[in-house]
C-alpha cells in the first residue's frame, strides 16, 4: 500500500470548481472530483499555518494550548509513527515556515525530506544594500517584502519557481518508487498562499485592464483599496490557482501512468483558506475565522473502498488526517489523536462528529455543527488570562525573548504530555517586534466579538443571529470538546465559561 498527500496553502475552496465556482479554470480539480470523494464540510482545527501542521502530525488540537510552534517533545508524530513502523515517510516542500524557528523540527519526523527555496519571504539569494522596491507596492516595505522581491528575480521561469521544483521533485519520487510498496509521500506547496506571484501564461487565462500599483500580496487588513484594485488582486490569486490545478494534474497524469488507483490512497487537501475581501477583509489571523478560512476542500482517494465522483457531507477536520493515514497502513492510532479514521466516512459518509472545534491561540473559539457556526469571543478586554504552554519555546521566525521567559513556571502537565512538566508563560506580554504580540497572534481584532451565524439560511456568513436556545447547544458542545482536549482552566475564564456540565 501506498499513500500520496498533495498539500496547497492558503486554498480557498469557493474558488474551486468542484465546490460551485464557475470562472476560475480548474480543470484538473475537476477530474480529481471524478477520481475521489469531495468533502463539503471539512473544517480546519488550530490556525495557522504551522499549528494546522501539527495538527497534521498529532491529530489533536493544539491551539488552546500554545501559538506557533515546533511539534513538542511529547507529541506523536504520524510520519514518525509510519516511520517507526516499517513505512517510508518522505516530505518534499517549498514551505519556508519548515525552516524556521518555529518550525524546525516538522521535517526531521520523517524518514527524509527534500526542499525547493524562494517562497513569500524565505531569506534565500543574498543582495547587499538597497534594492529598488517600487513606490507603489500595496505591500508593507518590510524585510520580508524586499527579499521576497530579491527571490524574484531568480524565477524568470515557471521551472525555477518553487512550486514547480516541488511537484518536479515529488514526480521523481514516484518515478523512482511506484514499483516499491509501504510508502508515504507528501507534495507540499506554499502556493496558493500570498504573495500571488505566476508567470504571464496563467494571469493571460484572467484578462482584466489594470495599470496600478503592482498588487499580488495583500496585508492582513480590512479593504481599503479600489474596486478595480480588488479585481486585479483577486485575477492575480485566481491565476496562482491555475498554476496549482497545472502541478496537480502531473499527479494525477503520473496515477494514470502506473494506474496507481489500484493501490495507492491519494489525499488533496490545504490548512486554511484566504479572504479576498469577502467580509470586507484581506488575508486571515486578525479577523474571525468566517467560512473562506475556516470550511476548507479535502478530497480523498481510498483504493480499499473505489468510491468516485460522490460528495460527503460528514463534518470532517484536519485532525482526522492522521488517524486516516494510520488506518490505511494497518496501524492503530496512538490514544492521544483524537481524530477519526475516514475509512467509513469516505465508504458510506457515516457521521463521525456532532461538532468540530477551530480557532487560533488567543482569539475567538469557534464550534460548528455543519448547520450554525458559533464564535465565542474573550469575555473581558485585556483577553487574559492567556498562558502558552510549551517546551520548545519559539514563535514563528525566532526564540522567545527573555522578557517572556522571565514569567516562565514549571507546572504540571496535561493529559497528552506523557507526564511531562510544562513550562507555563505569560502570552500577554508585548513587544513590537511581534505582529500582534508576543502570544503570536493574540492581539486580534474584534476578539471580544461573539458571533451566530445560521449556515443554511446565511451560507455566506452576512447576517448574524440571536437565538439563546441554539447559542445555549452550542456552548455546550465547546466546552465538552475543551473537556475533551484537556484545555487551560484559564480558557474557560477567558471565554466566560464555567466548567460545570
């Protein structure tokens, strides 16, 4: 048996023809649809990126617990796991946050891994001094935005970009092993995600006039920009998708090729979606986690059930990912993964939840049903008490500082760490090196917010809704599934919840 996981970032699936979109050319997300089963409700867990990762890995909620972060010391790892059992893991990514600080133990859980540089900001090709950076870019000026436009001018050809090194390097993989057995490999692109940067082939497929400021990497905000500049920007994320849907479909070229069907599961998913100014917002972390986020595509391929062309309604998360993995290769899910194999989902589109917990370290807690989607915001302003917990203490792209750790306390564990003592830090300490604050993202506008909204009759999220009895089920459902994770007692003081059944 064999297992391939194609993986986007940033991949809003109202965007995709599969799920109802009718002017982005995606013609290689439809033959998936035709070869697999597409999920209409997956749901993401812990956001962003590298919590949606170690999710991926863990099979559990991580974002009640700590921010961005390596995996712990005490997590299982489901690579590792394969690994450890006699199944080859291997990564391939263009995925620069792996590289980081914050990341830098992701890739070494597998038994190897490749990597392909120069995406967003990755500190790759070195330039000294001043780089022309144009008056006009919509974008911060910040270090981040100058190496992004020094990587550029490495990538004059669709073949240097790293995605395309990516899937190039994932094909080579299958070429060399479709013949062998017990393997499991992971395609992983940082594209879609911002900045929206393709060759001229794919945004001639979205023909628009513009003539203004060069806009392919919207901040984290709400909308500002003209209309004509929204188009233009949403044309440039549309032209990015094309390009995935081309690197997909040498995939899918290369299942047809060695009809890897027959025993092969193939697994297409992404962590999150992006906003393109619905909401009146851009990107994602510093608003509520609305559907273009947090409702995300999946499609699956299950060689031992040969279900095509069918949809699923099942309330599904990333969280399941692992345990499905696991499953297909005969292994039993360590206790601590609280997601669910798919096998019968993906069979019959048996129920598996009654609802799904999702949110971000510090922000709003967020529950579904697949028919309301409730948001429960900080009960005070100061959204405290707010504690990380963790033994690997780094954020995104560094070290805690130790103004942090000097509110450090060694404190007992949870009932995933495996006895392990946890250092216990205070998240709300500021420094302005930080985006929002030293927490990662805790800073969040509208944290204090709490949102209903009815799924069925407001799809897009427009109008919220009171109804006390509804609010009433839906509370109770996230502090059994906080129960259920072991959450930080201060959680439910944040919320406003009390512990009590």
């Amino acid at each position: 048996m064999k297992a391939i996981m194609v993986m986007f970032d940033s991949l809003n699936k109202h965007l995709l023809s599969p799920y109802g979109c009718d002017w982005v050319i995606t013609p290689n997300f439809c033959r998936l649809a035709e070869k697999a089963v597409t999920f209409n409700n997956c749901y993401v867990g812990s956001m962003p990126c590298m919590p949606a990762r170690r999710e991926l890995h863990t099979g559990r909620y991580n974002f009640l617990h700590r921010s961005w972060g390596p995996i712990e010391p005490f997590d299982d790892s489901m690579p590792e796991i394969l690994k450890e059992n006699g199944i080859y893991s291997h990564l391939i990514s263009d995925h620069q946050h792996y590289w980081e600080d914050g990341g830098c133990d992701y890739h070494t859980r597998y038994s190897s891994w490749e990597i392909s540089r120069g995406q967003e900001g990755d500190p790759w090709k070195g330039v000294v001094g001043e780089i022309n950076i144009p008056d006009n870019l919509a974008a911060q000026k910040t270090l981040l935005y100058r190496q992004d436009l020094v990587n550029r001018k490495y990538m004059n050809r669709e073949e240097d970009q790293p995605q395309a090194k990516t899937f190039q390097t994932g094909i080579e993989f299958i070429q060399e092993n479709y013949n062998a057995d017990n393997w499991f490999l992971q395609i992983e692109t940082f594209d879609p995600h911002e900045p929206f940067f393709t060759q001229k082939k794919y945004k001639e497929l979205y023909p628009h006039e513009y003539s203004g400021r060069l806009f392919d990497w919207p901040d984290y905000k709400q909308v500002d920009e003209s209309d004509n500049e929204v188009k233009h920007c949403i044309y440039e994320y549309a032209a990015l998708i094309s390009m995935c849907d081309h690197h997909l479909g040498r995939i899918l070229d290369l299942m047809d090729q060695h009809n890897l069907w027959e025993d092969t599961m193939l697994i297409v998913n992404t962590d999150h979606g992006f906003l393109l100014s619905e909401h009146d917002w851009w990107g994602k972390c510093v608003m509520p986690w609305y559907n273009e986020l947090a409702s995300i595509p999946l499609f699956i391929w299950d060689p031992r059930s040969g279900k095509a062309n069918e949809k699923r309604d099942a309330l599904v998360q990333t969280i399941d990912l692992p345990a499905t993995l696991l499953d297909f290769f005969g292994l039993v899910p360590p206790p601590d993964m609280q997601g669910i194999a798919l096998k019968e989902t993906i069979e019959t589109d048996c129920r598996i939840r009654e609802a799904a917990l999702f949110g971000i370290f510090g922000g709003q807690v967020n529950c579904t049903d697949g028919r309301y989607v409730y948001m429960r915001g900080a009960q005070n302003q100061d959204n405290k008490p707010l504690y990380q917990y963790t033994l690997m203490p780094t954020h995104m792209r560094r070290l805690f500082t130790i103004q942090e750790l000097k509110t450090t306390e060694l404190v007992k564990g949870f009932d995933f760490t495996k006895g392990c003592s946890l250092l216990r830090i205070d998240a709300g300490v500021w420094d302005e090196r930080d985006g929002y604050s030293m927490s990662g993202y805790c800073g969040l506008k509208e944290k204090n917010r709490s949102y209903l909204f009815d799924l069925v009759k407001d799809p897009n999220q427009r109008s919220e809704i009171i109804d006390k009895d509804i609010e009433t089920k839906m509370i109770k459902h996230i502090k059994r599934l906080m129960k259920e994770n072991d959450a930080p007692i201060e959680q439910y003081e944040r919320l406003g919840l009390d512990t009590a059944k």
